[in-house]
C-alpha cells in the first residue's frame, strides 16, 4: 500500500461553564497554561461590523470573547494574527444551566512521582474541592472538584 497517512485530527476539549473566564484562569493556573489572547481577532471583527461590542469583554486589560476563552500549552502552537491555539487546549463557553450530574468526561492530572499532595494543596488554593481519596489496587488518587464543580483526578 503506497501513499501517506492522513494528517491527524486537530481537537479542543469544550468545557462548559456558567463563568468561562474564571474557569479558564482556574484551569490555565492549574495546568500551567496559556489563557489565548483573542485581541487582535476581536479587534478585527469589531472593525469589520462582524462583532457586536456587547460580545465582548475586557479580560486582563485585553478585549475577550464574553461567552468563550480557552487555554493552551505553552508550547504548542498558534496563529498569531487570531491567538487561537494549534494544539493542547481547553475551550471553555457558557452556558445558562449550573452543571447537576456527574461529568461523563474528566481530566487526570499526573503531576509527577511523589507530588501528588503538594499539587492537590496548591489546587485547591486555586479554588479547587477535595471529594475524596481514593486506594485501590490498580493505584492512588485524588478525586476534586473545579470552582464549577466539575471533578478531575490528581494521581
């Protein structure tokens, strides 16, 4: 068989959230990310007539989308002239309902050998909840809450 392999699928993990832009500082500080700086795209949109003024808002003395911020690696990517990341990201848009179930889908941090307490201690300074600890056989973690109520694991 000759040819090349399709290229792979880029993906952005849609988180939704009464307060996107606290939850994106929330997750940026926790994962040591970039919150993504839309200025410029903003900028351009307001000028074209293609934005209305009150979808925005000013976010760390930059203009944001008022119902969706993302972050991203540090490392990955991005397209300079929107600030929308080409890699790792978290896409956090809003949304009128509180969240009342379950997550069917959560992150798993793995902070490294040996520091999983200190990194459950500085997240939950960052505003994070503890539901509960678990031991298994199959290994240890650290079940929390974001400042939404959404749970992740710290292993």
């Amino acid at each position: 068989m000759t040819g090349t392999a399709p290229a792979p699928v880029h993906w952005k993990l849609v988180i939704d959230a009464t307060h996107p832009h606290a939850q994106a500082g929330f997750w940026a500080a926790a994962l040591h990310y970039e919150v993504e700086d839309n200025n410029a795209l903003i900028d351009r949109l307001l000028e074209l007539g293609a934005l209305p003024r009150e979808a925005t808002v000013e976010y760390h003395a930059r203009l944001a989308f008022r119902d969706l911020i993302a972050v991203r690696h540090p490392d990955d990517p991005y397209d300079e002239s929107t600030g929308t990341g080409l890699g790792r990201r978290l896409l956090f848009q809003r949304v009128p309902e509180a969240k009342t179930v379950k997550n069917r889908l959560h992150l798993d941090l793995h902070p490294g050998e040996g520091r999983r307490e200190s990194e459950v201690e500085r997240l939950k300074g960052l505003g994070a909840s503890v539901l509960r600890e678990v031991k298994e056989p199959s290994g240890a973690w650290v079940v929390m809450t974001d400042p939404e109520g959404n749970e992740f694991c710290v292993h």
